[in-house]
C-alpha cells in the first residue's frame, strides 16, 4: 500500500498501526493539503460480509459522534476491493505505549487522562453508542496532551440486544466486563469497566487479571477479586482507588450510574479534602449468580427424575444425589433396613473421635503454654531516625519486620520515620513492627535546556514542579540568537528537589551592539579612527570613491549603515568617500573691487555666491575703510552659472553671472563698487585761543538777545 494512491486523492506515506480487522497508514490528502489516517480492511477480510459491516459500522458510529476526544471521521469509500476510512491524524503516541515506556504514570497525568475518555464516552452513550473495546490502545494521545478516542469498529448502539457473533464474544479479554465475558447484553457500565482497568493499568503499571489462555482470564473477570491498586502502588490517593474499586465491580448495579457520574468524581477525586477519605465499601451479599452445590430433593414432584447434577462453584465438579422411587417418591426398602438398623457402631465411632480430639486440644493448649511469652508495650518511634527506631524496638524485646517500606515526603525529612504498624498498644515479645521510612521530598531528573529558549525552559520546569521565583537568569552578549540559553547550574542530569532548588541560567542576551555614527563629511582618516574605536570594521573594498562637488576630497560622502542604528560589533561598514571634483569641472577666481561709502569711513562687505557646489553661500563679513580687492573661488560644471553678489552697509549693491564657456575661453571677469569721494577743500582747524574767543562772543551776542527781548516785554506791560 506504501506509495499507493486512493480515490486519486490520498497519497499513503506508511504504514502507522493495525489490528486484527485492518491496517492503519499515515496518507497525505492532497486536495485539502493535510496529513490524514487512512484504515485499511485487510485482505482475508474483503469477502466477508460480517467484517465488512463491522467495519462500515465504525465508520457510521464515529462519523455520528462529534467531539474534541473523538477521532474524527473524514471520508469513506472503496476502491475495487480495498475497504478504506479516511480519519483524523493525531501526531502522537498511543496510551499502550505510553504505558509501557513509564508506568505507573504521574497520579494527576493518569486522571487527566481518564477524564477525557470519561468525556468521549459521555458524549457516545448520549448517542445510544456503547464503544466496548475500551483499551489502551484504542486511546491516542497527541503531542498536545489531547486524547482522542478511536477504534468503533465492534460499537454497538445502545438498545442492540446482541452482542455475541455464533456463540463468540468479541473484545479485548484483558478489558472484558464480567456481562461482557459471559456474553449477555452490554451496557454503558460495561465501557465504564473498562476505563476503570486502564486506569488501574496506568497508575500500577499491571493488569489486574492475567492468564495463560483467553479463557481463564474471562472467568477471573467473573469470578476473582483482583489486587487493589493501592497493595500495589501506595503512592495513589485512597479517594482516586475509590473511583478505581467502584468502576471495576462485577456487579454492573454498584457501578457508576454513568460516565457522567464518573467524569465528576474524577474531577475532584484530587482535592485535598478528599485524599484521605475512607475506602469505599459495598454490600458484600452472596451473588445470586454464583453456582452453588444444592441439596438432594424428595419430592413426589420429580417422580420422573431418577438423578440431578448441579455444577459447584467452589470445585467446579458435579455431586449426586440420591436415586428417587419412580413410583412413591420414598426410600427403596433395602435403603430403609439399614436405616433402622445399626444405630450402635456409628454411636461407638462418634464417642471414640470426640475423646480423641479433647486429649488433642488438651496437648495443644499445653503447648501453647510452654511456648508463652510476655506482653510488651510497642514503643512510638515516628520522627526517629531508622537506626535509633531499630534500636529502640529492638530494646523493648520486638523485631522491625523487613525489608522497611520506603516512600518520599515533602514533610518529614530523608532517613526519618513516617510511620509504624502498631502503635500504643501491647504485643507479644518478638513481634514484628513494619515501619516506613522517608526518603525524603520526590526527586526529579533535570533535564539540560542550553541550546533551548529562556520561555522553553520555563514552561517544562513549571510542569517539573518548580516554581519561577526558584530561577535566576543573567544575561551575556554572545552569538547565539537572543534568549538563548548558554550555561545552567545544576547541569542536566542531576537530580533536584523541585520545591527547593535554586537553578541559575546564562542567557544570551545576543550580540553586542554599538550606535552607527554619522560619518558624513568627515575626513577619510578620522573616519576609519572612529570605527575602529567601537570595534567596527572598515576594509579598504568597503571604500567607494566617487568625484563630487558638494564634499572637498578625502571627505566621506555616505554611508551604508544609518546613522545612530544599533548594529552589532565587529562587523563591517561601508562608505562612500570624494575623490575631489569631476575631470570637467572648472576652478575659477573671481575678482570683487569695493570700496567703503565713504572713503577713510568704515562699511561692511559681505559677499554671497552660488557654483557648482551649492546655492546661497557666503564669504565671511568683512569692514574695510579703504577699496580693497575680495577673491571668490567659483567651481564651474558645464550645466552650471555661477553668480556672486556684493552687499555694503546691508544695501544690495550688484550681481554678476559667470558661465562655463566664458571660464574655458579664458575670459577674465571682475566687479567693481565704487564709493564716495571726500571734499576736497579742507576746513582750517582753529587754535584754542581763536576757538574760546568765538566762544565768548557767542556768549555775548545771547545776552544781548535776552536784554532786548525783555525790554520789549516791560513796554509792553505798561502800555
């Protein structure tokens, strides 16, 4: 079937299970594009009717049920003579193998576990679906913790009144209900009697019943109390062997009235109030079921009956009773002579045992006396450690029975004892006393997470049982991806108590990185000192030179990386550096002839030009007093006017334009601003006798002023 194609649509990849009616393979449907499970009717099958039903039947059962814990059925269809299903993939494990990888499983896993069966087959029985192949292998678990419950190949709807094939029953004899095995009509409480043995089988790590044939194993589901779960595994909550004992009774009636009733008692079979609850007890009346040997009956009633044989059900053999008259219903009359007769040598018989068995217990009892021992106190040795309870019982005259049980306590620490069989109370000297001993909190392996992620590590030590505050995680730049986990102290491989270990990790905090720089306009030399100070690499095939007008050469011109990114030590940058100006560009000095406003007086020049590397720019401000001749070096392109304009005193004063040909011709330009020229008549100056003398007629003249124009108010007045 590898590589074979079914319906032009799934594409068989392996092969993945199988079981006594069909084969199971991993296919590819390539119409949706997803992994599918394909079941495969197998050959010596294909003209058999009953199979044939069988199988279509799983088919109908599944396809009608809906829910999370059941394998969905996608597809059903033949193709000449192969019988196929198109089912749900679950990337996983079955619980068979589970089981036999790590049994007996953690207490809280098996009852998670449980619990989602219990849920399917709450979900199949309130569809009138009874599974009755309940078993580990029918229970797939993918690698999400999801269970998924598969295989209705032998379903039966619930009122079916059948479940025998010509006298055959058919299921898993390890997982039969006693109804089951003695193959009477199944009910819903026979799949809950089966969820009950693979939780048995989970948390023990056994089967309860086991034979040598099929046969044998059916009649100890009828008639054999199996081991408890707890003689075998102490470890397990009395409440959690309460839904085991109750699931597994042989008498359907003491069972769950429903996957329901179970589904709920397994949710809270692990609160802590109910841990210690008392172990669940049934009415142990006598089945009425059971064979038992019955007495002779004489009774004119069975006049046509000359023996009856009834079965026992202690030895499994036959006993006969008495032949019966045909006729009168009484003892035939030889049988009624010795009856009468011969009454004294069975009295003798009678007498002679009884004296025998009075000396034979007169002996015994004399013996016992002999043998008599002393009554001693059991001392109370919980909390000691095991040498000092050994030798304390050992003093009082008693003997600690071997080998001790051991278990782990969170409580009471390693070496320490937990508890003992007999305590305040008087036993014969030479007792023994059991005693369990601690083996201190429940120590797990710790696996290595370096190479894993920080959260990876987290999550699985939270499912270990250690707490997140319990971690500690310090951070180094390295190579490695951010996260990353790069050294652990304990190592992997060591053993740990998850509630009080200290687990220190160093995580890689990913490479070390540094701030780009903006390198632009920065001389080539500074640059590559600038790098190589933050530990970034400038090859010289990283160095792209290129002409440019707007960069004086040797200066950088861009950059790959952006300025002020965080990029990581060590690696390499790249720039683009000027290699002066193109081939064609032409260097031209351009003459300005300006004078101040006024000649011998002070203005301020200031000279703006534009060429081919840039607009607007400008010569520092210059005062002058006298005409003075300003250069300005003008770089020209052939695509480029150069301009230069002069301003004095803040006022515009010209603009002239200065083109490429002009330049190559070798023309010669130049601008002149002219200023004002002074009087040329000069003022004499005045000595400072002849200035105080002018100063002192002034002063005259205004006094004189100020008389008359007094005198022309007093007139005035009197007139």
């Amino acid at each position: 079937m590898i590589g074979h194609d079914l319906a032009g649509r799934y594409e068989i990849i392996s092969r993945i299970g199988g079981g006594g009616m069909a084969l199971v393979y991993k296919a590819h449907d390539v119409l949706l594009n997803r992994k599918v499970a394909v079941k495969v009717l197998r050959q010596q099958f294909v003209n058999d009717e009953e199979f044939i039903s069988r199988f279509r039947r799983e088919a109908q059962n599944a396809a009608a049920l809906s829910h999370p814990n059941v394998v969905s059925i996608y597809d059903v269809g033949q193709q000449e003579d192969i019988h196929y299903i198109v089912m749900e993939y679950v990337e996983g494990h079955n619980l068979n193998e589970i089981i036999v990888e790590r049994a007996p499983l953690q207490i809280e896993e098996a009852i998670h576990i449980a619990q989602q069966i219990c849920d399917a087959l709450d979900h199949a029985h309130a569809n009138h679906i009874i599974h009755r192949d309940i078993k580990p292998h029918n229970i797939l678990i993918g690698n999400n913790g999801r269970v998924k419950v598969t295989d209705f190949g032998i379903a039966r709807a619930a009122t079916s009144s059948k479940i025998t094939q010509t006298g055959s029953v058919v299921g898993s004899v390890h997982y039969f209900s006693p109804e089951h095995a003695k193959g009477v009509n199944t009910g819903e409480k026979s799949d809950l009697y089966s969820l009950g043995i693979v939780l048995y089988q989970m948390l023990t790590g056994k089967l309860p019943f086991l034979g040598e044939s099929p046969i044998s194993i059916a009649l100890k589901h009828l008639q054999e109390h199996f081991e408890e779960p707890r003689a075998v595994n102490p470890h397990i909550p009395q409440s959690v062997e309460n839904v085991i004992l109750k699931s597994m009774r042989k008498n359907p009636n003491e069972r769950y009235e429903s996957a329901r009733a179970m589904l709920t008692d397994l949710e809270t079979c692990l609160q802590p109030h109910r841990l210690n609850e008392p172990k669940i007890a049934f009415n142990e009346d006598i089945d009425m079921q059971e064979t038992k040997v019955m007495p002779a009956i004489r009774s004119s009633s069975q006049a046509d009956m000359s023996a009856t044989a009834v079965q026992s059900g202690a030895t499994g053999r036959y006993s006969e009773t008495a032949a019966v008259s045909m006729n009168t219903g009484q003892l035939p009359e030889e049988e009624l002579e010795k009856s009468t007769g011969g009454w004294k040598k069975p009295l003798y018989v009678v007498l002679i045992t009884l004296v025998f068995l009075a000396a034979l217990l007169w002996g015994f009892f004399k013996l016992l006396d002999t043998f008599k021992t002393e009554d001693v106190d059991v001392p109370y040795v919980v909390s000691l450690t095991e040498e000092e309870a050994r030798k304390k019982i050992e003093e009082a005259g008693l003997k600690v029975e071997e080998p001790v049980l051991r278990e782990t306590s969170k409580l009471v620490p390693k070496g320490e004892v937990i508890a003992q069989s007999k305590m305040n109370v008087k036993v014969k000297e030479g007792a023994f006393i059991q005693l369990t001993i601690s083996e201190g909190p429940e120590m797990k392996q710790l696996q290595s997470y370096v190479g894993q992620t920080k959260q990876q590590a987290i999550n699985s030590l939270l499912e270990l049982g250690v707490q997140e505050t319990q971690l500690k995680f310090s951070e180094v730049h390295d190579d490695s991806e951010a996260g990353t986990i790069l050294e652990q102290t304990p190592g992997g491989g060591e053993e740990i108590n998850p509630d009080t270990v200290e687990i220190s990790f160093t995580v890689s905090a990913g490479p070390e990185t540094v701030e780009m720089p903006d390198l632009t306009d920065m001389r080539l030399k500074d640059a590559k000192v600038l790098l190589k100070s933050l530990n970034l690499v400038l090859e010289e095939k990283d160095i792209k030179y290129e002409p440019s007008y707007l960069f004086d050469k040797d200066h950088v011109i861009s950059q790959g990386n952006t300025p002020h990114d965080q990029i990581e030590k060590g690696s390499n940058v790249t720039i683009s550096v000027s290699s002066g100006y193109p081939d064609d560009a032409k260097s031209y000095q351009f003459n300005v002839r300006v004078s101040p406003a006024l000649q011998g007086t002070a203005s301020e020049i200031r000279i703006h030009y534009s060429d081919a590397r840039g607009e607007n720019m400008e010569l520092d401000p210059r005062t002058i007093t006298s005409t003075v001749d300003i250069p300005v070096t003008l770089v020209l392109d052939p695509d480029t006017v150069a301009q230069v304009s002069v301003y004095r005193d803040g006022t515009f004063m010209d603009i002239r334009s200065i083109y490429y040909k002009d330049v190559a011709q070798g023309g010669s330009h130049e601008m002149v601003i002219p200023g004002q020229e002074p009087d040329p008549t000069p003022t004499p100056t005045p000595s400072f006798e002849e200035g105080f003398n002018h100063f002192e007629q002034e002063q005259d003249m205004e006094a004189m002023n100020y008389n008359e124009q007094s005198d022309q108010q007093a007139n005035q007045t009197e007139e």
